[in-house]
C-alpha cells in the first residue's frame, strides 16, 4: 500500500529506516503514532487510520482482495473434495489413538470411540508412512461407498463400518495477476527486487 501510493518510490524499508534513524538512533523504542505517522509520511501523507483500525487492532479479515491487486497479484482460490474420517486422533508409542469423534461423520457413523485405537481404513493400514495420500486417492471419487474402519478397542479388533463422505478443501494461493495495470506492475517488480 506504502508503493502504490508513493508509485514504488518508497516502501516498507523506508519505514523502518526512518524509525532506525529517528527513535532507536536516539535511545528510544516507537509507539504506535510514531509507526502510522511514518507510514503516513512514506505513502504521500495517505492515512491508514481506517486500515489499522479494521484490520490491525480490529478483527476484520485482511483485504487482500484489495491489496494484492496494488502490487499485480491476485488471490487464487482452489477447492477439492477429498474424503474425511471425522475423528482427531494422535500418534504414541502403540500406534494412532482417536482423541475425539466428530458428530455426523463417517467415524461417527461407524461407531469409532475416543480410546480406540486406529489399525486400517479399508485396505490401507494406517501405519503406512504415505496413509495420507492414500487414502485420499483411494477413497478420494468413492462418495457413499463402503468404507470399514478396523480399530482395537480394549483387546478386542473390531471391523466398524461406514461409508466414504468428501469433504470441501479450500486451498488459496497468491499468484501473478497477467491483467495488472502497469502501476502494479512497478509495484511487485519493486517488491520482488528489493526495490
């Protein structure tokens, strides 16, 4: 926001440089006026009280739909289906141990209790280094079908049965905007050099 308002004349760096010289210099930390006064100097006297007000000391989400385009970027967002036990569960010295059981997923369904312990999921045993990844590609298109959870319980093995449930994934990632006006452009090439 510091580059595009000053057109990739100043940045961040300047911000601290100039706190550098004008408080640790003198012996002194800076409290928060001094942080947006400098900021506000750096970006062309543009005011960030809204901003800090929103979105530091405030809980509003990060703009970034708004940000990242400043600097030619844009946030991408991807969302997959994959399949979901519905349990927490932690690795000890006697294998996996379901801590919790999530009400209406497949574990649930089945009848999994926090205390049993994790043997397989279907044909895939759960101490198998790459489990993840398996189990996603093996049940990941199966929605509905049969999936048997086998579990210890106490000294017993038992063959508990559900069915496959997909869940949404919401991946994002910030990438290269290729319509970003020449302005942003400057922007990120100045963030990407150093300058």
């Amino acid at each position: 926001m510091i580059r595009d308002a000053s057109d990739n004349a100043r940045s961040l760096d300047d911000v601290m440089r100039q706190l550098y010289q004008t408080t640790y210099k003198r012996g002194r930390g800076f409290a928060s006026a001094d942080w947006w006064g400098t900021v506000s100097r750096a970006a062309g006297g543009r005011s960030f009280a809204e901003f800090n007000g929103r979105y530091i000391d405030g809980r509003d989400p990060f703009p970034y739909g708004q940000v990242l385009p400043l600097a030619g970027l844009r946030m991408a967002t991807d969302t997959t289906r994959e399949p979901r036990l519905g349990i927490s569960a932690a690795a000890d010295s006697a294998g996996i141990l379901v801590n919790g059981v999530a009400p209406g997923g497949p574990a649930e369904a089945a009848g999994v209790r926090a205390g049993d312990r994790l043997l397989a999921i279907g044909d895939l045993s759960i101490t198998d280094p790459d489990f993840g990844p398996a189990f996603r590609s093996r049940f990941g298109n199966q929605e509905g079908a049969p999936l048997p959870i086998k579990v210890l319980r106490g000294a017993d093995t038992l063959t508990l049965n559900s069915k496959v449930v997909l869940a949404e994934r919401i991946q994002r990632r910030v990438e290269i905007d290729p319509g970003a006006s020449e302005k942003a452009v400057r922007v990120r090439n100045g963030i990407m050099r150093g300058r």
